[in-house]
C-alpha cells in the first residue's frame, strides 16, 4: 500500500512539475520566497486591523506567532525523523524532472504548505463574520506550496500532508483563541 502511494506521489510530482518550462521560472521562485508576499501580509493586516481594531490584531498577530512557531517546529520534527529527500536531491529523479531550485534539508513534510495553510485556517475562522469573499484567503497556500513543486523542493504529499497539519494546527489554535478572547475581549 505505502508502494503504491509513493509511486502515485512520484508520478504526480513528475507531472505537475513538468508543467513548468524556463519561461515561468523567474515567476515561481518570486513566488516561493516569503519576502515578496509582505505586501500581502501588509494589505491583509491592514484590512483586519480596520474591522477589529489594533488590540484585536495584535491579539491575532500573537496567536499567528505562536502557531507558526509550533507548526514549523513539528515539521522540522518530522522532517529529521523520516529523513526523506528532496526530489531535487533524489539521484533517480534528477533526469526527470526539472530541478529549479536545490535545498539541502529533507522533504515530509512542507513548512511552507503547513504554515501558510495553518495561518489561513485559523485567520478564516477568526474573521469569516467580518468578511464576505474571506475563502479566497485559501489561494495563498495552493500558489505559495504549487511553488515548490514547481521548483522541484517537494513532492505533492509533503504539500498535502502540511495542508493536512497546517488546518489541523489551525482549527485547534483557533478553539485556544475562541476560549481565551473574552477573557481579554469582553463583548
């Protein structure tokens, strides 16, 4: 069965990747280097602070602190102990598919999928009252975790399995969040 997975993990990896040609390149690597969304970060910080107010999104930004850090660091967990290689770094693929970018650390699971995907879970149910197209929120980990195996960084079930933590880790902040505002928030 885990065979089975894997192959069908390698021959996703393989086609979504070749997807990309030399054209695109430049695009994707802007795309995948957390620096160039901060006018992203900037834009969305600005729209919650006029909805909730500076305590309130600095409350928010705490939370986002602290769920970064706990993601990242279990996927750092897990990528030290599953020792699984990048597909830049995996001697059978580097004739197959194109390598745009090389790292050196391991692949399971993704901290940008995982990240990104924990902070728009948990930002959506903060502020899904407040916000009526917030689900676009949700394009930004697809693009951002697309990005890397575009790149060649990771395979599609490292992106999965950090979407799959990264909403978990979320949606379990977020009941902290929920139980703990009226303490500071009363209504």
């Amino acid at each position: 069965m885990l065979e089975k997975i894997q192959e069908l993990d390698t021959n996703l990896l393989v086609y979504l990747n070749g997807l990309g040609s030399e054209t695109y390149d430049n695009l994707w690597l802007i795309i995948t280097n957390q620096l160039y969304w901060t006018p992203f970060f900037l834009f969305l910080f600005y729209l919650i602070y006029k909805k909730i107010g500076i305590k309130q999104t600095l409350y928010v930004l705490l939370f986002i602190a602290v769920l970064i850090a706990f993601t990242d660091q279990t996927c750092n967990l897990f990528k030290h102990t599953f020792q699984r290689l990048r597909p830049c770094n995996n001697p059978d693929f580097k004739s197959i598919i194109r390598i745009v970018q090389v790292r050196t650390s391991y692949s399971f699971f993704s901290g940008h999928a995982a990240n990104t995907m924990a902070v728009a879970t948990f930002l959506f149910l903060v502020l899904r009252s407040k916000f009526k197209y917030l689900g676009f929120l949700f394009l930004w980990p697809l693009i951002f975790a697309y990005s890397r195996i575009y790149l060649g960084l990771h395979y599609p079930g490292d992106i999965l399995t950090g979407y799959f933590f990264g909403a978990v880790f979320g949606s379990l902040l977020f009941l902290v969040y929920r139980k703990l505002k009226p303490l500071y928030f009363p209504e």
